[in-house]
C-alpha cells in the first residue's frame, strides 16, 4: 500500500526498472512520465503519470481516473503442493477507509479476514477492478495576491499577501499508483511594479505577507511568482506483492498579479478665521472700557477719544484634508493697525496712521467737525482697522492672519470744539 502525496515542476521524463530480491524476470519495465507547467495569471499545475507499458500518454485536461479503493497485501503461509503462501488482499473504501472485503469471524479456516486471497499470480483481482496500465496524478496551484490597503497613500505603508492553495488527485491502484507528495513552496519572489523587488524564502505556511511604501502616486502592477518544489512517487505491486518503487523530483513556478493605485497625499489647508472689528470707547482719561463693544458708536465733537479693539469671530477656521474637515479652530486678538486717515487730535497725543498697538491698548480719535450731510443723511465717519489674529488649529497648527474690518462713528452736533 502507497500513502502520502504532494506538488512538482520541469517536464521531465524517466524510464525506471525495478525489480524485488529474487523476481527480476517477473518486473516489467516502469516508466514515469512528469509535466510541470508553469503559469503567471494564477495557475499552474503538475502532472505525472506511470505505466508498465511502452504506451505514451499525454497530460490530460480534466481530473484524470481515481479508483474508490486501495488495498494491503500481506503474504501468508498456505502449505499445499500447489500453494505453498497466498496473499491476502484487504480492499477498503478511499472515502470511509471501511474494508469492503472482510470475511465473518465465524467464517471456515484458513480465515484471514478478508474474502480476497490467492496464490501469487496476478490473474485474480479484488472485488472484481481490472488491472489497469496506468495511473496519474495530478496537482493544481492557485495563487490569489492582494494589497491592503488597496489604494494606498502614497508614502504610507500597503501589506502585499500572496496566499497558495493546492488541489490534488492521485490514483491508488491495486497494481500501479502514483502520488505527488512533499511540495512546498522554496522561494517567493515579489515585484511591487515601481522598480523595487524583494526575494524572501519559502514559509512553513503557503502564504506571504511584506510590507511595501509606494513613494509616489500611480498605478503600479505588483506581481508574485512561488518556486515551489516536489517530488512525484510512483509504484508498482509485482504479481508477488513487493512494490517496485520511484521517486522523481520537480519545480514549477505559479505567479500572479493585482493593480496597486497609490492616491496622492491629500493636501491639508487651515482655513482663515473670518471677523469683524467691534470698539468699547471711553473718554480721554476715563476707566478702561468695559466688557461692551459696538460696531457703531457715538462720540462727542471735539473730544479725544480711547477706543479698545475686539475681535468678533463671525466663522471659526478649520482644517480642511480633501473631502473632510476637522475643528473649529480658536482664534484671539493679538495686535492691531490704524488704516485711517490722521483724526483732529492734537499732534502727538492722537493715534497716527499706521501706528500699531496691543490687544489692550486703544486708539486714541478726535473728531471737530459733525457727521457730513449726504442730501438730506447725515453720513458717519468709517474707521479702519486691520486686526492681527492668532489662530490656533485642532492638530497643534498656529497660524497668524490679518483681518482688515471698519467700525462706524457719528459725533454729536451739540458738543463745543476744545
């Protein structure tokens, strides 16, 4: 009996005989035929075959013949002139590994358990299967690759994995058998498609995992290929029931590919807070202004005037990375500038344009002539300002802005110039 099977590669041919101690005349020749084809879109297969007979066969396209049996031969002593030893043939069911052929307990002697017995010549065979002149076998690859993440970032890590699976049919005959078997995969080789490869040997387990980096956006086309490596194992049971035994090794290559589409980093943009200018004013020498500001304010003609800054957030900023948006941010006054043109305060004590001045320190204005008459509206004055921001963004990020705004003044027609 025959157990064990497994994978090969290389077409190769050999012509073997084998002969049991003392029976070279009755051991024909045995020929072992393997044909290992390679394949790069997923498959690949192996297949091998033996004959006692000069009949050349060809690879098949299909499974190929399996018999639903295999057997055990053991000899036993007979002692007749006719019979000296007969061998027993125990024949089980390949899928339940029952024996098909036992004999009762109480059945007559010689009992050996099974129905099958004979004297050793090869015209009788178990449960009436005819002798067969060949037996194949055969092995199928399948190799499934895959990248995860599977589009990547460029710059970012991906996990290319290759996983192997094997599909085998042997045959078991009572007279011939042949097996592939001890297959396994001796190197892996990767190419990631963006002019890096990598060679990594054979694992216990059929599958691969790496990492890899795609520097720069594109499709690349990552490909693996396994070595795998094997041995086919062919016998024949001799009409005494020695088994005349060969083993021919084999390689064969089975790769596969997928597309890696690296996206581009998406570009991260703080988004600028947007606000308005808003004033609490004060009489010169007046308490610092309270907590209340105003867009719009009055002031008396001819009066120098403090007016502290604030800042009014009208929309926070945000992060924005492609389609998402993380926030809000939290933004503060931290400067401003006088846009406007010189006030009527005196030379020295009034704010100059473009003087500039802290979150806690005002303008200081005067105005001598009343609101200006537009038909028949009086027309406020327009002060601008351009407010210094600070910015502080959700992942640590600062940033400063500068936010040009006005605010609006009436001045009171009753007040007497200073």
């Amino acid at each position: 009996m025959l157990r064990g099977v497994a994978a090969s590669g290389l077409t190769a041919i050999l012509l073997a005989t084998a002969a049991a101690e003392g029976h070279t005349a009755d051991v024909p020749a045995m020929s072992v035929s393997i044909v290992a084809q390679s394949g790069f879109a997923g498959h690949a297969f192996v297949y091998a075959q033996v004959t006692d007979s000069a009949v050349a066969y060809s690879a098949p396209t299909g499974p190929g013949y399996q018999s639903p049996y295999y057997a055990q031969w053991l000899r036993e002593p007979y002692g007749t002139s006719s019979c000296p030893w007969i061998w027993a043939v125990y024949v089980f069911d390949r899928t339940t590994n029952r024996q098909v052929n036992a004999l009762p307990p109480n059945a007559p002697q010689p009992n050996f358990g099974t129905t099958t017995s004979m004297c050793a010549s090869p015209g009788a065979t178990p449960v009436d299967e005819p002798p067969v002149a060949e037996a194949a076998a055969r092995l199928d690859l399948d190799l499934q690759v895959a990248l995860s993440p599977s589009r990547p970032v460029a710059g970012s890590p991906a996990v290319l994995s290759a996983v192997l699976s094997g599909t085998l049919v042997q045959d078991l005959n009572l007279y011939l058998n042949m097996a592939i078997e001890d297959w396994s995969v001796s190197r892996w080789s990767v190419d990631f498609g963006d002019g890096k490869a990598a060679a990594v040997a054979g694992q216990p387990a059929p599958q691969l995992r790496v990492s890899h980096t795609y520097a720069s956006a594109g499709t690349y086309d990552a490909r693996v290929v396994a070595l795998i490596t094997g041995q086919a194992q062919a016998a024949r049971f001799d009409r005494h029931g020695a088994v005349h035994l060969v083993r021919v090794p084999f390689s064969v290559e089975v790769g596969n590919d997928t597309l890696a589409t690296a996206r581009a980093l998406p570009i991260k943009t703080y988004v600028p807070a947007q606000g308005i200018v808003t004033v609490s004013p004060a009489l010169e020498g007046a308490p610092a202004a309270g907590p209340a500001s105003f867009r719009r304010i009055e002031v008396l003609r001819g009066a120098l005037t403090d007016l502290w800054p604030h800042l009014l957030v009208t929309r926070e900023g945000w992060i924005r990375v492609g389609a998402t948006s993380a926030g809000p941010a939290h933004s503060t006054l931290i400067g401003w500038r006088y846009t406007g043109p010189p006030s009527d305060a005196p030379a020295g004590i009034g704010t100059r344009p473009g003087a500039t001045g802290g979150p806690s320190e005002p303008l200081r204005l005067q105005w001598n002539q009343p609101d200006r008459l537009a038909g028949t509206q009086l027309q406020d004055y327009v002060v601008p300002v351009a407010l210094d921001i600070e910015t502080h963004y959700s992942d640590g990020h600062v940033a400063r802005y500068t936010i040009d705004s006005t605010f609006s003044v009436t001045v009171d027609f009753a007040a007497e110039s200073g």
